[in-house]
C-alpha cells in the first residue's frame, strides 16, 4: 500500500525524488530493542526503499538518528540532514459532522484526543524547517 503523504506529493509535484524512504515504526512489547534488530531496510527498487523501525515502548524514535545509523548500508546513499525533506501525514479530525452510527460523545471525545495528541513530527525529532505535512480531513 502506498503511504497518503507519498501519493500527495506525487500529485502535488508531479515528481518522485531520487530516493524515497517509505518508514514504518513497529512498538515491541520489550520496553527497549537492542540495536542490531533496531532497523530494517529492504531494496523496493527504482530508488526507493522500505524502513522498518522497531522500539520497545518506553523509547522514543528519532527518526534522524535511525537514519543516520543507515550509513553505507544503502549502497552509496548518505543521510544529509540539511537536505533532506520529510513529509508526514497530518490528519485532522472535524467533529462536527458527526455520523449518525457513532454518538456524539464518542465523536467529540475522539476529535478531543486527536487534538491534543503529540504531532508525528515531535515524535519521531523532526525538524520544523524539513518537514512537509500533508494533511486529510476526516469527519466523525
């Protein structure tokens, strides 16, 4: 499946950069991982690439310093922090069109969550002035 922020950006832009680093974060059930199974990369060809972050669930990922750990396992690639751009989905929730199969309460609560949750960029240590945010609207 392809991920809403690549599929946006290919839209919007019309082009696929040189390389793209398709990440998917997987919380383990230890509360911390050691670092020779921290991260996975597999080879999607033309450029891109599949990233499999695993965490145990008192650690946070940064999503540079996995990156950065990626050094000379890509063949030539070399993570640059000052060039390179993420784009992370945003979604926001719009309680007020509220479906009538969920109750108002439960909708209110949701978007109430959803509000004041950490955004995925705070989560993963990305830097405000390299990142992209993509953003869906999806009504309750």
């Amino acid at each position: 499946m392809t991920p809403a922020a690549l599929v946006s950006n290919v839209r919007h832009n019309h082009v696929l950069h040189r390389t793209v680093m398709v990440f998917a974060n997987v919380s383990e059930s230890a509360p911390q991982t050691d670092d020779e199974t921290r991260i996975e990369a597999r080879d999607l060809g033309a450029g891109c690439w599949e990233i499999v972050a695993h965490h145990g669930f008192v650690e946070r990922p940064n999503l540079p310093h996995l990156l950065a750990a990626l050094q000379g396992r890509l063949g030539d690639w070399r993570f640059d922090p000052q060039q390179t751009t993420f784009y992370v989905p945003r979604d926001e929730v719009l309680r007020e069109h509220a479906q009538q199969d969920v109750s108002r309460w439960r909708a209110r609560l949701f978007a109430f969550m959803s509000y004041h949750c950490t955004s995925s960029a705070e989560y993963y240590g990305l830097a405000p002035a390299h990142l992209v945010e993509p953003g869906v609207q999806v009504a309750l």
